[in-house]
C-alpha cells in the first residue's frame, strides 16, 4: 500500500492511496475459506462447496469490504502519523464507474486542513471585569424580604394595600378554577388593586388579565393554566375571597438569625447585613466572571483572523449530513455553524500554547465539590467523604456527565489563564447597574 499526499493550498490537500492485490488477498482468501467451511448450499455436504463457488457467491462483497477496511484503517494511521490537523472527515473522491473486477485500486481523499494562526493573550483593547457589589438599598430591600418571610400572618377582615388575599379565579369559557394567594405588592393593575381594597371574605372582584401582574411569567401558575396559554391573554377573570391576611414582619433578633444562619453565627442586625452582602457578591461573582468569558471568548472570534477551506467544509456539510442537503443548504449551514468552529480553533489553540490540562484528580475534586454544593440545597451541609466519593464515582462513571463536568472545569481553567495575562480593567458596579449596562 501506497499513501501520498498532494498540497493543493495552505488549507486544502488531497491524500491518494495505492491499494495491491497483495495487501488484501490473504485476507480475503481466509475469509471466503471460512465462509467454505459454514456455508450450506443444495447439493452439497456441509464444508464441501468448492471454493469457486463461494467465490462466486461472495468473493465481491468480501473483497470491497476488506479494501474498505484497508482504506479506514491505515489512512487515519496516516494522517496521525503525519500530525494533519484536519477538520471534518477527510471526503472520497467521487467517481463515475468504479471499477472492482481490477486487482490494484486507487483511492483519493479531499482533506479540510486547519489554519495556522496565532492568539495572544494580551489583548489589545482592555476588557471590562465587572466587580458586582450589593449597596445597602439591596440589603436592606433582602432583610425586608426575609422578616416578610419569616413574619406571621394576621387574619384581617377587609383588604388593604399591603396585604396577602386568598381566593379563588374564576372563568367558565376558559375552565378556569384555580385556588391561589395573590400578594397586593406583586399586583401590577392600579384597576386591580383598587378593586380589592375594601373588600371582604366572600366578596367577588372581576379582573383583567392583561398587565394584572408585574411579573407576567407568574400569571399561568396564578391562574392554574398553562404557560402557552397565559401568553398575551386578554380576559377578565373572577376573583372570589376567601381569605385575607397581613404579614407582620418578623423581629430582627437572635430567634431570627438562629433560623437563618445555625446557632450563633450572626448575633446583629450589624453581622446579618455583612452576611447578606457578602453571600450576594459571592452570587454575583458567577455572573461576573461569565460575563468576563463570554466578552473575552467574542473579542477572541472578532479579533482572531485566518482564512477555513470553506469550500471543503461546505462540501463536507452536504455530505456527511442526516439528510441530504443542495450546495445552497448547504452554504446556509456553514455560515450558521462558522463562528463555533472559529472559536473550537482559538479555545484549541490557546489550550495547546498554554498546556492547559485536566488531571482525573482534579475532575474528581470538582465532581466531589459539585454535589457537596448540591447536597447543600437540600440541607446536607457536612456529607462524609466516603459518600462524596462513592456519588463522584457513580457521576464520573457516565459519559455525558464527565464531558459535562470537564467543559465546566476546562472554562473555569481558561478563566484563570485570561484573568492572570488579559488585559482586563476592573469595574466596580451595583449590580442595577450592572444589569443595565450587560442587559440594556
């Protein structure tokens, strides 16, 4: 066998491959003995066939399936043994006619070559790291939240603005029938809230459904319907009153922050404000520091210049497709799947430049620290490292949960590699203001 490659361009080559009788003819003929051997054929004794026959019969598939074999096999030898960076899958040649009564075959193979370009770290233009801080309206706004939380409830007779009012809705046409407590605070229609005040257990007040709530995701669960039908309707609604109810904010005292924080660990409203704060920074250092990656991952695409084999890659998609695409589908697709395969190229390269790895231990230790944080949620605050380990066993045992977890490890791997060499510029923001200027 015979593999040479021609280099058509810096990113296009065509590898060829000489295929002889002797590199698949004792294989072959192995196989067709063996076939001899098996094979049950009228009039003759099991094992008895002559070989002619069985040839005859096989010899063709066997020997375009061993020449197959031959192809896949030493031809992504080559191309490792070689160190070609290829994208896709190198493409056979199509040809008219080909013709399988010969003894040598000759094979060509289009192969996509990857770009040669380089990514410096030090970016140019200096990317915003936001640095998020919780002001004290945000704190104090959360320890109202919490004394609501943490409040009882006091029955009343009629409603005012600061209460919660249970009740049923109402609307036969719609099969409406949902029993629910609407909190006033969380009421967006003036018409709404003005309905309700003053009313009594018992009473019934018609609403419209369109802008009732300030946060409209809330209507369907509100309503008991779905979400797809909560979508921009416009109804009106009965709300009939069953119960009505005012909050009384919990004291800011040492019961309180017992039942928040465990016995003793905060002992002040002075504490529980540090608290607050410093667990919502911790929360929105995540935001931050994907928003870091993300601006970083786009200046990297924008800013990272060098040509693809469009042309292969376009070729490729048509090809190697679930269904079989025109030449302009086909350019479609690669234009929509482009700017994924720039960036896999830059992450490639930076990983290789950087020698960025992932040891198994430190996946392990990553797993273990994922599910501590998920056990956490449900109040198994100190698990034992044997079932850590037993759990981290049982997750890095499935596939998808070890590429999962690795891609989550490798961005927090790159984050650190463009936090130490970027050239960042640390912002300080509110996070209202960070909102406004990341979400508009």
């Amino acid at each position: 066998m015979n593999i040479t490659k021609e280099q058509i361009d810096e990113l296009n080559a065509v590898v060829k491959v000489a295929i002889s009788k002797d590199d698949y003819q004792d294989k072959v003929d192995t196989i067709l003995k063996d076939y001899r051997k098996q094979a049950n054929i009228p009039g003759f004794r099991k094992g008895q066939v002559p070989i002619g026959l069985i040839k005859k019969q096989y010899g063709k598939a066997v020997l375009v399936d061993e020449v197959n074999k031959l192809l896949q096999d030493n031809l992504n030898k080559y191309l490792t043994e070689e160190k070609l960076d290829v994208l896709g899958n190198p493409l056979p040649k199509q040809r008219d006619n080909f013709d399988w009564d010969k003894e040598d075959f000759d094979f060509e193979f289009e192969l996509g070559l990857a770009p040669s370009f380089e990514v410096p770290l030090k970016t140019k233009k200096a990317i915003t790291h936001y640095k998020i801080t919780a002001d004290k309206k945000m704190v104090s706004e959360q320890i109202e939240r919490i004394q609501k939380q943490y409040g009882k409830l006091v029955q009343k007779k009629e409603v005012s603005k600061n209460d919660e009012v249970t009740g049923t809705f109402k609307n036969e046409a719609e099969e409406i029938d949902n029993k629910t407590t609407l909190e006033l605070d969380k009421i967006s229609s003036k018409k709404a809230i003005t309905g309700l005040v003053g009313k009594k257990v018992g009473d019934t007040i018609s609403m419209s459904t369109k802008g009732l709530l300030k946060e409209d995701y809330l209507l369907a669960s509100t309503l008991g319907i779905t979400a797809d039908k909560a979508k921009n309707l416009k109804i009106d609604v009965d709300f009939v009153i069953e119960e009505i109810n005012e909050r009384e904010p919990a004291e800011l005292n040492q019961e309180l922050f017992d039942k928040l924080f465990g016995p003793g660990a905060i002992t002040s409203e002075k504490e529980l404000r540090e608290r607050i704060k410093a667990d919502s920074e911790k929360q929105f250092e995540q935001q931050a520091e994907q928003k870091l990656l993300n601006d970083v991952t786009e200046y990297f695409i924008e800013n990272t210049k060098f040509d693809l084999p469009t042309g292969f890659l376009t070729k490729w998609i048509q090809m190697t497709g679930e269904k079989p695409l025109t030449a302009e589908e086909a350019a479609e697709e690669f234009e929509k799947s482009e700017k994924g395969l720039r960036y896999q190229l830059i992450e490639g390269k930076i990983i290789k430049d950087n020698d960025v790895q992932i040891q198994f231990e430190e996946l392990k230790e990553f797993a273990k620290g994922f599910i501590k944080s998920q056990m956490a949620q449900f109040g198994q605050l100190n698990p034992a490292e044997e079932e850590l380990d037993n759990i981290a066993a049982r997750v890095l045992g499935n596939e998808d949960e070890v590429k999962r977890l690795s891609e989550q490890l490798m961005s927090q791997k790159l984050l650190a590699l463009y936090k130490e060499k970027a050239n960042l510029k640390v912002k300080e923001v509110t996070y209202e203001k960070f909102v406004k200027e990341v979400y508009g």
